[in-house]
C-alpha cells in the first residue's frame, strides 16, 4: 500500500474516532438558543471575525455547548486563514510540540494525533517543534473534522449598534457588501487587532515605498539577493525575517537594536502553568499591572533555532545600543545614521511590532472613544508607571469591551475582545499557550449572555411545557387501569419515595 493511500486510511479512521468520543460526550444535545429576525432577515447568534486559530477553537466550543446559528469570517482566501502561510516566517512554532487547544480536551482531536496518523508515532516522538505549514494543515484538518464553515475573502469594515441591541456587521465578502445582523460578535483578529502594524514616521516618511516592508507584510525575498539589508528591530520577527534575507541571497544582513544586550530568558514559558493562564483574569487590578510590567519589560528573546538560522551566515551580523539617529534616502540609497556611524543600504525591514490604537480598528472606528482602556481604570503607585500598557483596552473577566463612562454605551457587553488586547487584562492574547483556557472564558460570557437576555421567554417555555414522561397506571405490571384493579382510586405508596428525587 503506498504511504499516501495509508496515511488516507488512518486519517479517515481518526476522524471516526473523533465522531465517536464527540458522541460520547455529546449531553445535553439540543439546540437552545431562539430564532430571530429582523424585517425579514435572520439574525446570528454570534458572528466570529477571524477563522484562524482562535476563531475556529471558539466556534467549535460554541458548538460543544449548541449554539449553532454562527458565523465565521475571515479576510484571507480559503487555507491561508490566521499567519502561518502568509507572514509568519519561522520554521517551526516557538512554542513546545504538546500544545494543546484547538481540540478542546478531545484526544483524537489533538495535534498528536493528527500528527501520528500522518506520519507515525516514531515521527512525532523525534519531532522536536511543529513545521508552521503543518500547523496551519492541522487547524484545518480540525475545521473540516467538527464542521466549522469560514466565509472567507470577508473583510469586516464597520459594527453597527442597533436601537433594538442587535449589532450590524457590515463586510465586503467576495467583493460585495453586506450587513449582517448578530446578537453577540467576537473579534479573534490576531496580534493587530487591538490595533496596526508600527512603521515608525522615520522610516516611512523618508523613505519610496519599494525600499522597505514591515515584518507582517508580503516580502519579496528573492529580490533581496545581492543587496545590503538593514533589518530594525530584535524581536523574534525582525530575526526570522533576517534569515529569510540571507537564505535568498542578500549580500549583507545587518540587524539594528536600541538594547545593549539581547534578551535571553522568555517569560513567556514561565506563563505556561494553569494557575496563571487560567486564572490570572482573576486577580486584582494592581496585580495584573505588576505581572504584565515584568513580563513587558522582559520581552522575548528570539528563540535559538531562530538565532542560529542567521548566526550560520557570515554575512550576519548584530549592531546593539544602536539606536537609529537618522534615516535619509540620496542616489537611490537608504543611509541609517546610528550612534556608531552611517551605513549605505539598499532595503530595510521594519520590525518593529505594533501599536494599540482602538481607533485604526475599522470594525471599531465607530465607537472606540467609548471603550474604557486601562488608562481611564487604573492609576499605578510611582514607580510602576507604564504608558504602553495604559493604552490596552479594559476587558470584562469574559474579554468583552467595557465602558469608559457607564451607562454610556451598554452594546459593548455584546462585543468580545479575543486578540492580544487582552493580554493585560486576562493574560489572554492571540497566541496558542492560553488558548484552552481563554476559550472557556469567552465563551461562558457569550453563552451566559445568551441565556440571561432570553431567559423570560424561557420561563414562559417552562410554563407551558407539558411533554408527558410518566404514567403511573402503566407503570405496575399486569394492571390494565382502574376497571381491572381492585385497588383504583387509592394512593400508589410504592411510588412515594422516588418523587422529588430524580435519577439515582
């Protein structure tokens, strides 16, 4: 049999298996959630924006607790969903290979054994991190197994509260706009989405446009062989895309940071235990400033696969306390004045991260003065001053948006906040290590609200339910009913410690 038929074959059972164990576990299995319109057009229970990793696992966990009328968009054409295929430019996941999330607790849902039908068990055991394009395989297998729909090439451009508590989503899906209307709508937009992309002015205003590119946009790599290249920045990123340049050729590599010293300990795995991730949305205000302060300080080192990628070539090299003076473009040349002296370069790349501005957020354009950040919540002691993390929205245990002026704008309880925004409030953010525990978060909010609002016309169901289950004249054996038994008419003893008490 040859390997592709096999590996058909043992996916094909794996998918069985993951149908089985979702049937195990399948109680309570009816749908509960009431149909709504509006003027005729129906109206979702939630709309997801992003079907990537985080949208995908919220969805399938908003099936698990059968909310079933959602939506999912994204903006990317179909199987290039989240960063993996598009500007994620490492070679494996930094983070380790028994990571878990997507599948909800489901063994046969994780990526070990997705992994291990593919490839065997021998593969996984010497695989030390997850390829990237794997990931991305993975995700995708596990939309297709559970049965997650994306609308994809959907980009939204603008949510609109309604007077009645509905929210329009208005987007352009396949190049057509529309609106559709929801009752609860979560952003899972990635690290941007409390935000955009940094281009400091004095890269961007000196500089034509073709001689540089952030880290998050598409690079042409191969038109970098034979030139001079300044990468700014010492995040991981600006490193990953540092080794791109020189694995396509380019002549010379220089990467430029303000620090003195590189990072060399990521806080990031010291996050990795339950308590934290799952319960650091639980903490006081003036704790998670403390935490998040230590963890913003330290930054992240570039993982060392990373680190060797680039140190192999000897066309790399490291300028550190080189803070960039002065960038000017003359005779077709990019010249980068640092403390050190002046550099003739041919294309720079940015890395230079992000920046939280609600405002750039079309989906929040509309209404992003009203969302209270933590600036307007939280005033810390002298001494633990920090501006940048005053700047990240403010989020309910739940990661919805909350108001900066109570009273003033009640729509944003409706609104989920599930990107990197959220990591000063809940530790949440876009990223994989807090997804299994983030998703239980957000989606109790979402469920909670759901019930809460329609919970009237759920007692009326109550009241009027009257789905017989029991009836005690067929219950005994051999009585017929009250013409063939002697004792009709009189107390059924027999039955009397059973009421009250349900199963046993």
């Amino acid at each position: 049999m040859a390997a592709t038929e096999k590996e058909n074959l043992d996916l094909t059972e794996l998918e069985r298996r993951v149908r089985f164990e979702l049937d195990c576990l399948g109680y309570p299995a009816r749908p509960w959630t009431l149909p709504r319109s509006q003027n005729g057009t129906a109206v979702h229970d939630v709309i997801i924006v992003g079907g990537g990793q985080s949208g995908t696992t919220i969805a399938f966990k908003l099936l698990r607790e059968r909310i079933t009328n959602v939506r999912v968009l994204d903006r990317n054409p179909a199987g290039l969903e989240g960063p993996w295929l598009t500007f994620a430019r490492m070679h494996t996941l930094r983070t380790p290979k028994a990571v878990t999330g997507p599948d909800l607790g489901i063994p046969s849902l994780s990526v070990r054994a997705w992994w291990e039908a593919r490839f065997g068990e021998q593969s996984w055991a010497g695989l030390n991190k997850i390829p990237r394009e794997s990931w991305q395989a993975y995700l995708s297998w596990v939309r297709k197994t559970v049965g997650i729909d994306v609308s994809n090439e959907a980009e939204v451009t603008d949510i609109e509260p309604l007077d009645d508590g509905l929210l329009a989503v208005h987007a352009k899906i396949g190049g057509v706009i529309q609106t559709l209307l929801a009752r609860k709508v979560v952003l899972a937009t990635g690290i941007e989405g409390s935000g955009h992309w940094s281009v400091p002015a004095a890269i961007a205003n000196p500089l034509p446009r073709k001689c540089y590119a952030h880290t998050s946009e598409q690079i042409d790599f191969r038109s970098l062989a034979g030139k001079a290249v300044a990468v700014i920045g010492a995040g991981a990123s600006a490193f990953d895309n540092a080794a791109m340049a020189l694995e396509n050729g380019a002549a010379s590599v220089e990467l430029f940071a303000r620090r003195k010293k590189l990072p060399t300990v990521n806080p990031n795995r010291w996050m990795e235990f339950a308590g934290f991730l799952r319960h650091f949305g639980d903490l006081d205000d003036a704790r998670k400033w403390r935490f998040m302060k230590i963890i913003f300080d330290m930054n992240q080192p570039p993982p060392q696969d990373t680190f060797d990628r680039c140190t192999r070539h000897e066309n790399f090299s490291v300028r550190l306390d080189s803070a960039i003076e002065r960038i000017a473009f003359e005779d077709g040349k990019i010249l980068l004045t640092t403390p050190h002296g002046k550099k003739s370069l041919d294309f720079l790349i940015a890395g230079t991260g992000f920046t939280v501005d609600l405002a750039a957020r079309p989906e929040l354009a509309r209404f992003h003065d009203k969302i209270a950040r933590w600036s307007d919540r939280y005033r810390p002691p002298r001494g633990e001053e920090y501006p940048l993390l005053g700047d990240y929205p403010y989020l309910s245990a739940n990661f919805q948006f909350t108001e900066k002026t109570e009273g003033s704008a009640p729509f944003l309880a409706s609104i989920f906040s599930y990107t990197f925004a959220a990591m000063p409030s809940l530790a949440g953010s876009a990223g994989i290590s807090a997804l299994k525990f983030g998703v239980d978060r957000i989606v109790t909010g979402i469920t909670r609200g759901l019930f809460v609002e329609d919970a009237d016309i759920h007692l009326q169901s109550l009241r009027g339910y009257n789905e017989q289950e029991l009836d005690p004249a067929a219950a005994i054996p051999g009585n017929a009913g009250p013409d063939r038994n002697s004792d009709a008419g009189k107390p059924q003893q027999e039955f009397s410690g059973m009421i009250g008490h349900g199963e046993r």
